[in-house]
C-alpha cells in the first residue's frame, strides 16, 4: 500500500473554506453563534499544532517521563472539564469522579497496552493515542451521565421528598436514577458500536489505512479500542455514581442535596 499525501500549507488552507458553508448555513439560519464558530476553529487549530509539535518531539526523544506527563496532562484536563459541568456536587462527590476518571482510564489503558498489544507501557506511540481516546470518551460519557442524573433528581424532587417522609431509604430511591443515568452515558457509545463499519469508518481506522496500515489490522485494532472505550465509560460512570450518590445523604438517612432545604 502507498504511505500517506502529506498536505502542503496551501492544501491545508483550503479545507478552512469549508467554514464559509457553514457561516452562510447559520446566517440564513440566523443562529448567532458565528463568534463561536471561529473562536472554537481558531481554538481548534492552535491547540492542534501546539499538540503536534510537542508530540514530535516526544516521539522523538521516548523517555518516560514526557509519555507520563503528557497523559497526566490529558487526565487533568478531563477531570477538570466535567467537574467544570457540574459545579453544584459536593466536594466528596467531585473527588469521587476525579478519581473515577484516573482509576478507570488508566486501569483500561495499561491492561490494553501491556495485555492485549504487549509493548512497553510508555511508549508513547501508543500510550498517547490511546489516552487521547479514552479519557475524550470518559470526559464525555461522565459529563452525560451526571448531567441525567443531577437533572432527573431535580425533577423528582417532590416524588423523591414524598418516598423519604414514607420512611423510604435514600439508597433506595436513588439507586434507580443511578442505573438509569448509567444507560444513558453508555447509549451514544454503544450506537456507534452498532453502525460502525457499515455507517461510519471510525477515526482510529481512517488514520491507520491513510498511513498504509492494512485494513484487516486497523479493524482488529478498531474493535479493541472501541470494547476498550465503552468499558471504560461504563467503570467510570458506574463507579461515580454509585460511590457518588451516597454522599448526598447521612447516616440519619437525610438528604443533602444542595438547594433543596434551606
């Protein structure tokens, strides 16, 4: 197979006139968000090549120490990202997702690089991908999932204040918005699992057959990475939830749920 067309400068700026479909699109449309548009681009692009000139000189120079920073620093900004989407859970209940995040991802990762490929744990040739790829997918299924949960508790609240004055125990009612939750975070990940291959070729596979990889091992590597991904997902939303729910009542069996009693 060919190796890979690298672009020149002018064949990369040409894909930017794509932007000006979607610019007429929203214009028409009269969504004002064109700012946004050209900020998230702008945003895109430089933290892209920052990304790609720190990469190279990490491939170029594989110590362990800069594979170890660089997935740090992704774990970080996960964390931070959804605990950023959801300010209002309390301080036990955010320790809990950071450490959901870290524990699962890299639990994942590690079992994957060293079990199923059987290469060194930082190299970075792996390493990085595949952190970029789980702890993306954990952010946003975490980020899903507690947006369901938070907001199917706050439209309980007059079912959930009913069930607890009947003497119903908190794990009891709040179990079931756990499990619910945790579907709803697992749902999109699994979707793609079922048209993959038919509806969409996924990223990691593109890239593998564009850089002459043959297609037969880009799929094994695919439906590795996507069993990796939606494992993952469900270790670190499951986990979050359920450690974190019980830290919104006490012993006494009374909610504490911020803003509900005053």
């Amino acid at each position: 197979m060919n190796g890979i067309i690298e672009l020149n400068l002018f064949q990369f700026g040409l894909v930017y006139l794509l932007l000006l479909v979607i610019l007429a699109i929203m214009k028409k449309s009269r969504i004002k968000q064109t700012r946004l548009l050209l900020v998230a681009s702008l945003r895109m692009t430089v933290q892209l090549v920052l990304a790609g000139l720190i990469l190279t000189y990490i491939f170029g120079n594989p110590q362990p120490i800069f594979t170890t920073l660089y997935v740090c620093a992704m774990i970080g900004f996960s964390i931070h990202r959804v605990l950023s989407k959801n300010p209002t859970l309390n301080r036990r209940f955010k320790w809990i997702v950071a450490l959901s995040i870290a524990g699962a991802g890299l639990l994942i990762e590690l079992f994957f690089i060293k079990v199923v490929i059987g290469t060194a744990i930082f190299n970075p040739q792996y390493a990085i991908p595949l952190s970029g790829m789980i702890f993306g997918n954990t952010m946003t299924g975490l980020n899903l999932g507690l947006k369901s949960f938070t907001e199917s508790i706050e439209a309980e609240k007059n079912r959930i204040e009913t069930l607890l004055n009947l003497g119903v125990r908190p794990s009891k009612i709040l179990l079931p918005f756990v499990n619910n939750s945790l579907e709803t975070a697992l749902l999109p990940t699994m979707n793609s699992m079922i048209g993959m291959g038919i509806v969409s070729l996924p990223g990691m596979m593109t890239g593998q057959i564009l850089s002459g990889t043959l297609p037969a091992v880009a799929i094994l590597y695919q439906i590795a990475i996507m069993i990796a991904i939606c494992t993952v997902v469900c270790l670190s939303v499951f986990s979050s939830l359920y450690w974190g729910h019980k830290t919104l009542y006490n012993q006494r069996n009374q909610l504490l749920i911020p803003g509900w009693y005053n």
